[in-house]
C-alpha cells in the first residue's frame, strides 16, 4: 500500500492514481505474439459478432507486428479474412503463410484460394502439382497426407486419386479413425463445391 502525504492537492492525488493504475494495466497487457494470438482465439468465442471478429483481427495485426512469421496468428488471419469476404486479402496472406510455414496444408489452402478468387483465370494446376510434391515426400507424415493429400489429388486431376482413395477407405475400415463419409464426398464432390466448402471452413485437416 503506497501512503500519500496529507498536503498533496486533491488534483494531485487523482493525478498519480490515475499514472498507478496505468502501470498497473501496463504491466499486465500482452508482449508476446502467442499472447495476443490467444486473446484473439477468446475474442471470436464469445458472441461471434461482427465487432468480435474486427476485434480478433486487429488483436492479430498487434501480434504480427511483435513476429512477422508467427504462424499461428497468419493462419487465424487468413481463416478471419475469408469469412468477413475479404478475399483477396486473405489471398495476400495465405501466399505469406505458406512462405513461412512451409507446410503443404498451407499451400494447398493457398491454392484453393487462388482458384476461389481468380475464377476468371484457368484452374491453377502447377499449383496444385507441386502441393502433392509436397505430400510424397519422405518427409511428410503419412498422418498428414491423408484427407489433405486426397483434395491435393483430386484438385490436380491426378489419375493416381482413385487408387489413393481405395487405400485411404481400407485404412480408414481398420483403424476407424476417418469418418468414410467424407472421403466418399472428396470422390464426388465437383472441384468447386471443394474449394468453396474448405476455404469457408478450413482444411480437412482441421475438421478432423
């Protein structure tokens, strides 16, 4: 407890309380970026208004200004741009995130993206192409390469899809882990009611 002396004018004391309380609020705001990523995660869990979700974003600009490269708060921003239909931002940033993830889900994202929003251009094949590269190397896990790597096939209109599908089902039947449902909708679903379903909701990676 900090004592004032009694001959401290009134307007004095509201003064240096005012500075106290400051420090004190000072002290406790967020420095890191994963701290501000959080704080935008509760924002969006609240009401899931519109103010909420402008909110989040603003709270993961603060983030991205203290780490550039924090992946977690770019892949929260593209997720947020597309849903307020911003997106040829969420383009912009998704070229970014993948730069810095280097992770193939987050080039296959991209890539989606780039067919949601320049529909006018021809289907970014390459894109595609080089998005399984990605899954067949030695260095991908084979857990990652499943839902994902099947929309890769299916995007890049690879003939080996229908065979990666049969083996996905017959692991899916042993170890009843992936729901078949959605491996059948991959199968039969058009390219653009894939594209439009995973960049509104995310990858399928993320739905399991």
């Amino acid at each position: 407890m900090i004592s004032l002396p009694r001959t401290i004018p009134g307007i004095a004391v509201v003064v240096m309380l005012a500075i106290l309380v400051a420090c004190t609020e000072g002290s406790e705001s967020p420095t890191t970026a994963d701290e501000l990523h959080e704080r935008a995660q509760s924002a969006l869990g609240r009401s899931g208004t519109a103010q909420d979700h402008q909110r989040a974003l603003e709270l993961l600009d603060e983030a991205l200004r203290i780490d550039s490269n924090h992946v977690p708060s770019l892949r929260s921003q593209v997720r947020l741009l597309v849903r307020a239909g911003r997106d040829r931002e969420a383009l912009g940033r998704a070229r970014r995130l993948a730069e810095v993830s280097g992770q193939a889900s987050d080039q296959l994202y991209r890539c989606m993206l780039i067919e949601r929003v320049e529909r006018e251009n021809p289907v970014p094949l390459s894109c595609y192409h080089d998005v399984v590269e990605r899954y067949e190397t030695p260095e991908t896990p084979q857990i990652e390469r499943d839902l994902n790597y099947l929309v890769a096939l299916k995007l890049a209109d690879s003939p080996r899809l229908s065979d990666q599908l049969e083996q996905h089902k017959a692991r899916s039947a042993a170890s009843k882990e992936d729901p078949n449902w959605l491996t059948d909708w991959i199968a039969n679903s058009s390219r653009k009611e894939i594209v439009d379903q995973f960049t509104r909701i995310g990858s399928p990676a993320e739905q399991q």
